[in-house]
C-alpha cells in the first residue's frame, strides 16, 4: 500500500515537473521567438472597439503569432495592461516578439502618412492632393472653398493662402477636415507670430495683408534670398502709390483661362487681381506663401529699386531704380532668350 502510494507520489511530482518544463518551454518560446514574417515587415490594424483578445486571435489566425492566441491574452491580462491597447495601423517588424508587440500597441507608435504643402501651391492644388491621398478619410461630400471654410469656420471669404505649406505626418484615416485644421492652425501661429513683429513703417493694416504680399513675393521668385529684395522694391511701390503691376496676381485672376502664356490683353482686362489696372493690394492672398515668405514680407531689404525683371546669372532678378534702366535689363532678358532658342 506504501509503495503504491509513494509510485503515485512521484508520478504526480514527475508529472507536475513535465508540465511545469513544458510551460516554461512554451513562456520562453512566447517571450523571444520572433514573430512569423516572410517580409521585414508588415502593417498590423488593430480597429477602434479591438480588445486584446481579439487582437491575439487575429495575429494567430493571420500567421504572425507563433503561438496560440490565448498566450498573449494571458500575458497581457497578468500584465495589467491588457486594457491599455490604441487603435491604428503599427508596423510589425520581422524580428519583433510579441511582448515587444504588445508594447508598440500601448505604445500607440502608429504608422505614419505624410503629404507635403508645396509653397507656391493653391488651396484649390491642396484639396486636390487631400482627397487623392488613400489613407485621409473624406469626410465632406466635395472640398472646396465653401465647404472648407464652413468646416473650419474661417470667417475669410476665400481660404487661398490660409495653410502652411511644410510636411504633415498623420495616422490612416486622419479626416480631410483634422489635416486641414492643423494646417489652417499653424499658417495662423506663423502669422500672429509675424504681426507681433510689426514695425510702424510697413504699409500693412493687418496680418492678411502681410499674407497677401507674402504671396505674392512667393510667386515672384524660388531664390530665398532674393526674396526680401523683392518685397522691398513691393514696398516702396505702395509707400508711394505706385501700382504693383506683378504678373502673378494677374494669372491667378485669370483662373482656368490662363493657358500658360499671359498677353498684353490680359494685362489690360481689369480683374479684382489685375495689379497692372488696380493700385494696392489684391483682395486676398494667391497662393500658399513659406515661412520665407511671409519673414521677407515683415523684413523688406532697404534699398531704391522699383522694378525688377528675371535674367540675373543666378536664375534670379536684375533689379533696377528707375524705368530706363529696366527697359533696359527687359531688353537683354528677351535678347538672352532668343539667343538660347
């Protein structure tokens, strides 16, 4: 009787210390066995309303989990952080564990998008590249100024010129209107960070009209250096009520009629935007104006130049007092482009 009971004995204790080695075994391989991956890497969703069970049995049944399901569940619940998971798409490297994983998914370290604001680029050009973008969700039926500004509650009658152009990372599934903002947001901490800088000598009346001039500056010239040169000269015209007569202002009044070519006809028909038959200011900016920009307009270079025409050796302009010598410098611009046909 003895004996058998000492046999059971030590069945059960080999038993337990099988059982025991195993699960150790199998905790080991959970912590330290990489994940299942062809690829370097993949990208793993975990959807809004996910708990870790369901996260775990995805990764289990999509082959990425080398272990069963219910480990990862069960780590995580011993963990206390089972309920700390976000949503969003993570990227899943080939050597990553899934304690590691667990990890990135509280973490909330989610894959990031990215579109770039071209300077010089129209509100209308950025709201074509929003909704082609695959991973911002469209949430108004069409973007245009109307629905933009009603969104944003811009109370500007047009949002031309309104966000900054730099690079934006975003989440998938970042909305039209959330990107939008950000961009409208930042283009107004640029510009009251530029208005505190005001000085009584510059013809602005408010920090629109500095992003009007910086727009115009933009599309006068991709030379930053030039760029307060060219605001000064802009100055100067409106110090002494001379019309700003810039091209760029007159093509975009033209809208989808400016087929590339701007004619003596086009400079005469008088538009809200014709600078060559309207003194001031256009009515609003035309175009998505730098930082570089916008500090050339707060920052005009001193000087007496009233003209300037493209030719310069560096790509840039020659920039003249009077209207003799930019006839001048206009005639060797059109002489140097013959030359080069």
């Amino acid at each position: 009787m003895k004996i058998s009971l000492t046999i059971k004995l030590l069945f059960l204790l080999v038993l337990t210390a099988i059982i025991a080695l195993v699960a150790w075994s199998e905790y080991q391989r959970f912590l330290h066995q990489p994940v299942n991956l062809i690829e370097e890497e993949t990208i793993f969703t975990i959807y809004p309303g996910d708990n870790i069970s369901k996260v775990s049995q995805r990764l289990y049944d999509s082959g990425i989990s080398p272990v069963p399901s219910i480990y990862l569940d069960i780590y995580a619940r011993l963990q206390g952080n089972a309920q700390q998971i976000k949503a969003g798409e993570y990227r899943v490297q080939a050597d990553a564990t899934l304690p590691a994983l667990l990890n990135l998914f509280i973490s909330g370290r989610v894959v990031q998008y990215s579109i770039t604001i071209v300077e010089g680029m129209t509100a209308k050009q950025l709201f074509e590249k929003i909704q082609a973008h695959p991973k911002i969700k469209q949430t108004l039926a069409e973007l245009n100024n109307e629905t933009v500004r009603e969104a944003l509650a811009i109370e500007n009658e047009l949002v031309e010129g309104l966000f900054l152009p730099e690079t934006y990372h975003f989440p998938a599934n970042t909305t039209d209107v959330q990107f939008l903002r950000r961009a409208y947001q930042k283009m107004q901490s640029q510009l009251d960070s530029a208005w505190q800088q005001m000085t009584e000598n510059l013809p602005y009346d408010s920090a629109y009209e500095v992003l009007i001039m910086a727009s115009i500056i933009e599309k006068e010239s991709a030379i930053p250096e030039e760029r307060p040169e060219i605001a000064g000269v802009f100055v100067r015209r409106l110090d002494i009520g001379m019309r700003l007569q810039t091209d760029p202002t007159v093509i975009y009044g033209m809208g989808d009629s400016y087929d590339g070519n701007i004619r003596k006809k086009d400079l005469q028909t008088d538009t809200p935007y014709n600078t060559y038959t309207r003194f001031g200011l256009p009515p609003t900016p035309i175009c998505l104006p730098s930082k570089e920009s916008i500090e050339a307009a707060m920052n005009p270079a001193e000087g007496t130049s009233l003209y300037f025409v493209a030719g310069a050796e560096n790509g840039g302009h020659v920039f003249s007092d009077n209207l003799e010598d930019h006839n001048r410098a206009v005639r060797q611009y059109w002489n140097n482009m013959r030359l080069t046909r």
